[in-house]
C-alpha cells in the first residue's frame, strides 16, 4: 500500500570554517519508528500553525506560496536544535519552545523569524511503493560562527558541524546511516568551496524541479534512482506491481545490499 504523502521542510544551516565550509547535521534516535539512527538535515512536517495568521505575521517571506514551507523549517529548527533565525541575527537557546509557541515568542521578539534568510534550492518526493511518504522542500541558510545545536537527548541524539565531504565519507564507509536525498545534497554541496558560493549557485536556479526518485528491486539488489540513472525509466513499471516492497524487504532481511532508508528502518 502506497503511504500518505506529507509536505515537509528541511534546511541546510551552513557556515564557513577554516577547513571550509560546513553543513549542521543532527542524529535521529535509534528508536525512532521511521529513519532510526540516521543522520539527516534539521526539519519536518509542515503542520497547521504554519500557515497560520499568526505564523504569517512572524515570519519574514518575499514568496507567499514559499510561507508555509519557511515558516515549518524555521519552527522545526527552534523545536530540533534550539536555533532561532531572526532578522536581527541568528541566536542558540536550551530551552524549548514548540509548535505556535514558536512563532509567538518571534512575533513579541521586535524582530521577525528570517524566512526570506532560506534559499529553497530543491524538492524531492519520496519514491510511491515506499510506506511512509514525504514531499519535501529543501532550503540553505547562512549562520555565523558561535551558533551551535542544542540537542534534547530525545527525537534527536547528537549534532555536528561537518563539511559535505566529510559526511560522505562517514557514509561510505558505514559510520553514518544517511538517507538517499541527504547523500545527494551533500554530494551537490560538496561541490562548492564556500557557503556564500553554493548560495549564489541557488539564487541563479529556477524553477526548482520536483525530483521523484523510483524503487528498483532486481538480482537481489535494492536501488534507489534517479532521472538520468540506467534502469529509471524501466523502473515505473516495476513499481506498479504490489509485490515489489515485499521482495524489497525480503532481500534486507536476507542481508541483501539496500539504501539507507530501509537499513535504519
């Protein structure tokens, strides 16, 4: 059975350091119902209070269909790590603060949360077999040196500020669980040499395209690919059959090779 499909938002927090610059990544609980241990992107689901009035009043966005979005990666970010992206700077606090708590304390702040601060560079959607489904916006936002996570110990465990290359070796080589979209952000930050650059490269693309990947399951292999990837095109039809996430399954449990996605599932 195909899952739901829920909009959602991630942000990519960057800052320069002096080996280069480097991307916020936080640890989802090892018990965790869905991505357990994996190492993601600060974000979530967009819920009803972000597109509220009063999310609308607190949050700055120079795209009205862009609000909704901003306003949950912002509120996500405060809920996750402590972070709070203002107009008048970005500031770190223990405590949290959840849900519309969030966007009232900006809105009695005297400066309003800093939407228009997220670039949105990418959309992915979540292949259609898989159980749980995301259609999620993708946005990057410059932070300034001092700005550190406060993790609860809770939904998320640890934090660290990694330069792109470097998360992707701790992938490759096993240490971190990454999903299918996060190792593709890192592979396409990784491109670039400092935080103001990857930006710039962002503010020079549009429209952003929906990138829908699809599930492929062959000679006891399970692939995730992508528009381009040899096999993509053949793998719509595959995904049609209703038999395919059980032999997907099958094969993991068999010790079988499988993205990220089903490993810390």
């Amino acid at each position: 059975m195909t899952g739901e499909l829920r909009i959602a938002s991630t942000v990519c927090l960057l800052r320069d350091g002096l080996g280069g610059f480097e991307v916020l990544m936080v640890r989802r609980t090892p018990s965790a119902r869905f991505m357990a241990g994996a190492w993601v992107f600060p974000g979530g689901a967009v819920d009803e209070s972000d597109g509220s009035p009063l999310a609308t009043s607190a949050v700055s966005s120079d795209s009205e269909d862009l609000l909704r979005w901003r306003a949950a990666a912002l509120r996500e970010l405060v809920e996750e790590t402590g972070i709070w992206l203002y107009e008048r700077g970005a500031t770190s606090e223990r405590d949290r603060s959840i849900g519309e708590e969030v966007f009232r304390i900006a809105s009695g702040a005297g400066s309003r949360l800093d939407g228009n601060a997220l670039r949105y560079f990418a959309n992915w959607i979540t292949p259609t077999p898989l159980p749980i489904r995301f259609d999620t916006r993708f946005f990057a936002a410059v932070v300034p040196d001092g700005v550190d996570a406060w993790i609860d110990g809770d939904e998320l465990v640890d934090a660290a500020w990694v330069r792109p290359a470097t998360a992707i070796e701790r992938s490759e080589d096993g240490a971190w669980v990454v999903a299918f979209p996060t190792q593709k952000t890192l592979e396409w930050l990784a491109r670039f040499e400092t935080a103001d650059a990857a930006l710039s490269h962002i503010d020079r693309v549009d429209p952003i395209p929906a990138i829908q990947p699809r599930l492929s399951v062959a000679d006891g292999k399970v692939e995730i690919l992508v528009p381009g990837d040899p096999g993509f095109e053949e793998a719509a039809a595959g995904e049609r059959d209703p038999n395919l996430l059980v032999e997907a399954v099958r094969i993991i449990a068999s010790g079988g090779d499988a993205p990220a996605e089903f490993k810390a599932s």
